[in-house]
C-alpha cells in the first residue's frame, strides 16, 4: 500500500505490488481511522497506590516507576524475575531491539512473544523437516500457477483477503483447489473439493493421503531416495492408515480422500498449505510434519512451482520469529544454546557471551508462571494483548494480576494494558521507519508519513530510554560527581547500545544477522526499495537474494530433507457427557487479533460488532436453540456468551466462535491450555465444551 500524507491527514491508498497486485483488505483500507482516534494514548499512565486507577503521567514519573520496579524485583528475586512479551507485529528493528534489551540490558532469560501462539508449530516442523523456517519457500506468486493447491486449516478469503487473487488465477489457470476445513467457509465455498474433517483429525488425513499415494505408485521414488532420508520408517507408519480408518475418524469420505491423493500425486505443480486450523493444536508440529511427510513423498518442496508453505499471520510474523525475541533464539535465527551463535552476537553486541542469559520458555509457559512462587514477578509487554488472546484467559488475567510489575506499552488502552501499572504510549505504524519481512521472506519497508503525537514515542525509544535508566541506576553507587568527568556515564554507552533511530538498528540487525540462517547482512534499505523487497538469505549487498529455498539441496547439514514418522493421538480433552460438544475458534474477516484496534473502528464494528457462536442447525434444534438466541459455551475452564448463529456449513458435533472479543464474549475463556511438546503452541482448535441457551 502507500500512505499519503494531505491536508485531510493520512489517507492509505492501494498500490500495485507484486505480492498483492493493488489489493487490500478492509482492515487496511480502514486503519488510518486509529492515527487520531479519541482512544489513542497520548501520555503515559501510572496506578496510584491510593486509588487504584490509573492517571496520565509524565514520562519521568512513567520510566522511573518502571526502572524503580525492576530493580526491587531483580534485586530481591534475580535478574529472571522480570520478563518481557513481545509481538509478531513488531517490525524487524523492534523485535530485535527487544531480544537485545530482554538478554542485556535486563539481562532476564525470559522473553517470548504471540508469534509462539501463530507460527510455532509450523516453524518447529520446517526447521525439522527442511533446516530452515521460512513460510513460504518460493514466491507468493507461485501459487497462481499450481495445477493443485491443497489448504489446510486456512480461510485466506477471510483472513488473508490480497492472497485470494491468486486463488482465482489459479483456478482461471484451470487449477484445482481443495480446502480441509471442519466449516464451510468462504475459501471452502470456492474450491473444487472441501473436506471436513472433525477437528483435530488433520495428521490422520495426511497419513492416509500418503498411503493411498503410495498404493498407487505416486510417490517420487528418486527424489526421496536423492534428496531426503527416512523415508522407510514413515512408510511403516503410513501402512496402518488405511483410507476406512481415516474415514472413520475425521468423517472425511474414503472417495474424497482418494480424489484429494490423486490431485497430488497426478497433479503437475502442487502446493501444499497448511495455516492455524491444522498448527494450532497439541499435536500440531506433528501435524504440519505429517503434511510434509506427503510434500516430501510427492518430490515438491524445491520442484519448481510446487512445495509445502506455511502461511504466516502477522504483519511481521515472518521477521518477528527471526530476530530474537523468542525464548531459545538469537538474532538472524540463531539458536541462543549454539556457542558458536553466541560469540557472534555477543561480539556484535559487545558483551562476553557468558554475559548472555540461556533459553527462556515459551510463551504460554511463561505467562502461566508470572507471580508464581520462582516464577517472574514484572512482565513487560509489546505488542500483545494476552487477557484476550490467551488460552485459558480467566486464568492468565489473574497470572498478570499477581504482578509486582504489568508494564504495557501500546497505543490503546487494550485489556491488557487496562491491567497495567504503568502504561507508554506508542507510535504507530504511520508514524516510525522499519522493516517486515513478508510469509514469502521478503525483506519489505515501512515508511513514517508524519511523526508521532507530540508526548508519544516509539517504541525503540522506549527501549532506549529504558535501557538508559537501568544502567544510571545500576551505578547509583558511584556519586557522578566524583566520576572522571572525562569517562562516559553508564547511561551514554547503554542508551548508544540501543539507539532509538530505526535505520541504526536495521544496520547492526544485519551484522547480528550475518552468517545465520536468516541472513540480512546483504539487505540495504535502499536495495528494498530498489527491489520491491530482498528474499533473505541475502548475504552479500552485491550477491543475489534468494526468492526460491531447496532448488539443489535442502538447508540441513547434509543437504537432505528428513522424514519423520508421525502418528494420529486424540486431542488433549476429548468430548464427553457432560462436555459432548468440540468447540474450534478463529478469525472473521472484519476483526484483527484480539480486537483492540479493530473494535474501535466504527466500519469494522458495524460488520462484525460481537462475538457470536457458530452451529449447526441440527444441533440447534436438538438443543432448542433458534438463531440469534443467547447461548453460553461452557468448557472445563469456564463460560463465555454470545448470540447463536446457526449454518449449515459447519459440522453438527462442532461448535465454532471468533476470538476477537473481550469481556462475556471471550471465547479464550473456555479454550484448552495444553500445548504441543515440541512447539509450545496452545490447543486453540479444539476442547470439549456445553451449550445451552444462556
Ligand atoms: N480478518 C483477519 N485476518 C487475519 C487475522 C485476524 O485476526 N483477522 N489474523 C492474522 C493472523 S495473526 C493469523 S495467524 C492468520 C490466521 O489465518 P487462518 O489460519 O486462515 O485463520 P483461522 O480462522 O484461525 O483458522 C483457519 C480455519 O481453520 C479452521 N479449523 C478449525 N479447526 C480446524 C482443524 O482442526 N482442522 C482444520 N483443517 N481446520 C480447522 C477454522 O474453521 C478456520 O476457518 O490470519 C491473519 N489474518
Ligand atoms: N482462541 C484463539 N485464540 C487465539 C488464536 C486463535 O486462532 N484462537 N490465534 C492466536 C494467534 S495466531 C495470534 S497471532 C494471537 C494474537 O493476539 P495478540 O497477541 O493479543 O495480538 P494483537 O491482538 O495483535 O495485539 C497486539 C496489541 O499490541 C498493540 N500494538 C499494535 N502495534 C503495536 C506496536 O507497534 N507496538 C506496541 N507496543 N503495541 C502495538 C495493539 O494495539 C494490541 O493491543 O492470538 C492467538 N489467540
Ligand atoms: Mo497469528
């Protein structure tokens, strides 16, 4: 999109760009509404001990009560009592800027973020399978050429509206489309086949697809013998998933399981997609794994237009998951318990890499133990909105209660920052330079058009600013008085440390980066704009990026993709009399994310203005539920309230609602907290609930 600043204040305009081709969705043509909006934070706030509320501050008072707070709680309980939350829509520089902060400037192991609720378990089966996470590993624009395209547990029509033209193109191109989705929706509602499956029954399918592929002679005998290894093993494994057996366990019909297998295996260019419906679970790196056991089989990923792709959510859910603000991670997609990554990086960052902390938990992990006895006492948040987001959202809201220390900076008094005790105002994404970088890999840029409201900052400044009063109260011991007048305060090197200019922590990202597997050393700004964006890896500035991942070899040590056999297991909380119901949650196309800027543009809220449960109308029936009836959604961890909204196109043993809501509407009070050992992604897709007429 470009952004143009006029006499009527910032207005967003479609551009043609190859990735979208001009298009835009609602939520973009609607989102310079916020910029002035009567909600938006215009000065800190601080919780007066007396009242209870919260009161606009001055950044003084806001950042010393926060470095005030951080010091009680290390001083008294270590330097890991405090944490930090991140987002997957922080741009590249504030994520790194972020981990960087989390590991010296509070010298805490704990620091995670959203994208471990979005992109984990994806990112864990790729780096398994393939060595490398990169969503997609060929351009966005292949997609428009595949002669069969498979989703799974993805609604691009509604969740990812600019993606939708290739889509059409492809079927224009007389391509095939099959959507695996327990609702009809509107991407279901435009593909030649839709399956249905129960929720949760996705790696069942998978393996069954690979069977039927294999009885039929369809698997790429010379690709899996030249360009992968273990493969016998997911052979043995796939033999007991016969398509009956699938059949009766997902509901999917045995003929459409073998129409599925045979557009992929006879198809030419296949993709295969999978997106939240099939990651979001306790077996969800299982499940993505069981998708690229079939990709692998079939001979795709590296083919050219064909391949297995993830596609990512966030705005920056790509370079947010890149550049450290993950709990085992290090900038360029290191490994932050690799030795050799932490010399580099230390070495980047000045420091002795025995300075740096070790891995964190993720994040659920981490919310689940703030307050707790050993757990950390101050949390500080950018970019999330856990009390909506979260699963089991009653109880992580009562996590961030127990608090010492609930720092939020954002632009919205979201339910989250409501909590607060102390809350910074931020820039928003108008208003400060940065880059993305896209579910494709490529490196995009994010222009400010007008600076911040005046008593507002950024939020590297903010970093900055913090970074600098942690290391002046650090050294209170030593009177600056009697200082050498000539040596620098300790709040000059920290604050030089973290600089608040974009452009400054792009440049040293790039050495961080460098050598790593998410390699920026070679992307210049200027060459992004030069290039409509820079695939990484781009090592060199004058060397070629790289659009296509795997054409020759595969990113693991030596060279080959790696099968891993992968079984069906049930979902962590199976239905039963009491809660005979399977609830599964999602996105609507008129809200983002837990709402806190989307509720409050007035077009949006008109389209989607609450939360609402989805069934089917046999079920409503049976329950004596009519449309639009008050219902409650009541699982083993609570209750949440939403009209009814009955539809065919869902499957009658399963109940669905949007997330984006808060208060009686939030669906996360009911949803499942187990998650995936590997990822340490949450069980968003299914739980067993009740629903009766509230
Ligand atoms: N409008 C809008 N767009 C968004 C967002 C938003 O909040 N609103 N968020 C962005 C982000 S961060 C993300 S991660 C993406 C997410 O993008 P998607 O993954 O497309 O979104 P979801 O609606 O979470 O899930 C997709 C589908 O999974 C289905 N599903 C549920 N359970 C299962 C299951 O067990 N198996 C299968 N196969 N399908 C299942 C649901 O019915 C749903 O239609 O969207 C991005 N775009
Ligand atoms: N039941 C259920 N729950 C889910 C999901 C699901 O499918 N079902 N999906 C999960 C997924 S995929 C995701 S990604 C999460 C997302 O959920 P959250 O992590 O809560 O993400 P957002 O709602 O985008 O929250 C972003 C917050 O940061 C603020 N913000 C925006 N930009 C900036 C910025 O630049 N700086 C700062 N400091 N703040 C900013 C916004 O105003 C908002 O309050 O939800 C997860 N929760
Ligand atoms: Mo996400």
């Amino acid at each position: 999109m470009t952004l143009r600043a006029d006499d009527a204040g910032v207005t967003v305009h479609p551009r043609e760009f190859p990735t979208n081709r001009g298009g835009l969705c609602q939520k973009g043509w609607t989102a310079a509404e916020l910029l002035d909006h009567p909600d938006r934070l215009t000065t800190p706030l601080v919780r007066d001990a007396a009242t209870g509320e919260l009161h606009p501050a001055s950044w003084d008072t806001a950042l010393d009560r926060v470095v005030a707070g951080i010091r009680a709680v290390q001083d008294d309980a270590g330097r890991d009592a405090v944490a930090v939350f991140g987002g997957g829509g922080l741009t590249n520089e504030k994520a790194y800027a972020l981990g960087k902060f989390a590991r010296i400037g509070l010298r805490t192991r704990h620091i995670d973020y959203n994208g471990r609720f979005c992109m984990s378990s994806a990112a864990a089966a790729g780096m398994r399978a393939f060595g490398i996470d990169r969503g997609l590993p060929f351009p966005l624009a292949d997609l428009g050429r595949a002669d069969t395209l498979l989703l799974v547990g993805a609604n691009p029509a509604e969740t990812m509206p600019p993606l939708v033209r290739w889509l059409t193109e492809q079927r224009r191109n007389g391509g095939k489309l099959i959507v695996i989705d327990p609702r009809v929706t509107a991407t279901a509602r435009q593909a030649d086949l839709h399956l249905q499956p129960l929720p949760g029954t996705d790696l069942a399918v998978a393996n069954a697809l690979l069977h039927i592929a294999l009885t039929e002679g369809w698997v790429d005998r010379d690709y899996v013998a030249d360009r992968t290894t273990g493969f016998d093993a997911v052979r043995r494994g796939v033999a007991a998933w016969w398509p009956a057996r699938a059949e009766q366990l997902s509901g999917v019909p045995v003929a459409d399981l073998e129409a599925t297998a045979r557009a992929l295996g006879t198809g030419g260019r296949v993709i295969i997609l999978t997106a939240r419906g099939a990651e979001q679970h306790a077996k969800g790196v299982d499940t993505v794994t069981a998708y690229v056991n079939l990709a692998l089989a079939l001979g795709l990923p590296g083919r050219d237009g064909s391949g297995y792709g993830c596609l990512t959510g966030q705005g920056n859910g790509q370079g947010g998951r890149e550049h450290g603000q993950k709990a085992d991670q290090l900038p360029g997609y290191r490994r932050i318990d690799d030795p050799v990554a932490r010399e580099h990086v230390a070495g980047v960052w000045g420091v002795p890499a025995d300075e740096l902390p070790g891995p964190g938990v993720p994040a659920y992990q981490l919310l689940d133990s703030l307050g707790t006895p050993g757990g950390p006492r101050a949390l500080l948040v950018f970019g999330s909105n856990p009390v909506v987001s979260a699963p089991r959202a009653a109880r992580i809201e009562g996590r961030l209660r127990d608090l010492d220390l609930l720092v939020v900076a954002d632009l919205l008094l979201s339910e989250t920052a409501a909590l607060a005790d102390v809350v910074l105002p931020t820039a928003q994404w108008a208003e400060e330079d940065g880059t993305m970088t896209n579910l494709e890999g490529r490196v995009l840029r994010r222009r400010a058009l007008r600076p911040p409201p005046p008593s507002v900052r950024t939020d590297l400044a903010i970093i900055s600013d913090l970074a600098a009063r942690l290391a002046d109260a650090e050294s209170t011991d030593v009177d600056p008085a009697d200082a050498n007048p000539a040596s620098v305060r300790p709040a000059a090197v920290a604050a030089a440390r973290f600089p608040a200019d974009p452009a400054a922590v792009f440049a040293e990202l790039r050495r961080a980066s460098a050598g790593g597997a998410a390699d920026y050393a070679g992307i210049s700004w200027d060459r992004i704009d030069a290039d409509d964006g820079v695939y990484w890896p781009c090592p060199t500035e004058d060397g070629p990026d790289t659009p296509r991942l795997f054409a020759d070899r595969f990113a693991t040590a030596d060279g080959r993709a790696r099968f891993h056999p992968v079984d069906h297991r049930p979902a962590a909380e199976e239905v039963c009399a009491t809660y005979p119901l399977h609830f599964t949650t999602g996105r609507v196309l008129a809200q983002y994310q837990s709402g806190t800027q989307t509720r409050r543009v007035a077009a949006l809220r008109r389209a989607a203005p609450e939360a609402f449960v989805e069934l089917h109308p046999d079920l409503a029936t049976r329950l004596g539920i009519d449309d639009g009836d008050p219902v409650r959604v009541t699982s083993r961890r609570g209750e949440f309230r939403a009209p009814a909204r009955l539809s065919a196109g869902i499957r009658p043993d399963t109940v669905f609602a949007p997330f984006h809501y808060a208060g009686a509407g939030r669906a996360n009070s009911v949803t499942n907290d187990a998650v995936d050992p590997i990822s340490g992604m949450p069980e968003f897709k299914i739980c067993a609930v009740r629903v009766e007429k509230a």
